[in-house]
C-alpha cells in the first residue's frame, strides 16, 4: 500500500488518490469528473487489463461495512461510479452502478487475477432512480456487496465473493470512463464502520 496523501474527506483522514482524476473537489461529499479512457479490468472476454480508474482510498480492516450514495451523470457505454476494495492490481472488488448498452445497471466486478462479473438492470428491479446506495459488507474471507435506490437503507443482496481475510487491504469511492469524453460523479453520505 502506498503512503496516504491525508486527505480528509468525510469527517474521516488517511485517504489517498489511486490515479487522480484532473477535476475533483470536496463539494457536497466529493464530486469527481472521470478522466477519459479509465477503467479497472483484467483479461476475461477481451484479453483487456487496465488500472487506470480513480480511487479514493483509505486502510480498512477485515471487518467493516462501507456504504456511500452515489449520483451519476452516466452517459457513455460502461461509465461506472460505486466503491473500490483492493488488495493490489490483481485482487479487487468493484461495485456500484454502470451504463451497459444504455441501461443503468447495479454492477460487481470481482477479480483474482481475472475480472469476473455480476450485473442488474437497476430500473427493471427499482424503477427510475436518482442515486444508487452501495454497501461492502467485509467479515471473514466474504465480501457482501448490497444495495438501495434513491437513499433506501442498502438490504438487497447483489454478490458475496471471496476476499482473502486477514489481509491489509483499501476501499473507498471509485469511478471510471473507458470510452466517455468525461464523467460526472457525486459521492455523499459516505458511511465506513469497523466491526
């Protein structure tokens, strides 16, 4: 893990920037514009690796629950915007929302080595949204992913995923636009609880 900047952002210290983004600010929570051409990925379908997405993160114990209200301007094919938990460039675990073939879908991207991924169509199970609400539970060798729409209180369960335990590892708010010209993002509500 690399030296935290000391940031302060959400009445927490300690965060540190994981490629930082051109435009960012501590307005309202955090408010980022993605840069073009960033993503996290690796390998599985295209033989693509990228690890060029922001990040905002801190260190987190092997026990906690990360929750954060996210609101998005989404407008090109796979931007994403939720809440990062990384071991390294090879082990991670992504969840929020993303734009896939111009629908709004609750997304989990777990990688060990290659990426592997879970998606709902977010407006077939909740209607139309203004935000997304996106929890990582940690606890043990599991990660449970949660969400809410519009606020609600995360209960419905997306992916629990195997997360090596015991380990040192970072989490916090994420986002990325591969194939966007820039990407418009707001993190509030951020809520980080060790158990």
């Amino acid at each position: 893990m690399q030296q935290a900047e000391d940031i302060t952002l959400f009445g927490l210290s300690g965060w540190r920037w994981l490629n930082r983004p051109v435009n960012w600010l501590s307005y309202a929570g955090l408010t980022v514009t993605a840069d073009s051409g960033t993503d996290f990925w690796r390998t599985t379908q295209h033989g693509h690796v990228a690890d060029t997405g922001h990040a905002l993160l801190r260190p987190v114990g092997a026990r906690f629950r990360l929750s954060v209200r996210v609101f998005g301007d989404y407008r090109e094919q796979y931007d994403q915007a939720g809440l990062l938990l990384r071991l390294d460039e090879r082990n991670w675990i992504k969840a929020g929302a993303a734009l896939v073939d111009g629908e709004p879908m609750v997304s989990a991207v777990v990688t060990r080595d290659l990426s592997d991924w879970s998606m709902v169509p977010l407006e077939r199970v909740c209607g139309p949204v203004e935000s997304i609400t996106v929890e990582l539970h940690r606890s043990g060798d599991a990660v449970t992913v949660r969400y809410a729409a519009d606020g609600g209180t995360p209960e419905t369960v997306l992916r629990v995923a195997y997360f090596p335990p015991d380990t040192e590892a970072e989490a916090g708010p994420m986002c990325a636009s591969p194939y966007g010209a820039g990407f418009p993002v707001r993190f509030a509500e951020l809520s980080l609880v060790d158990e």
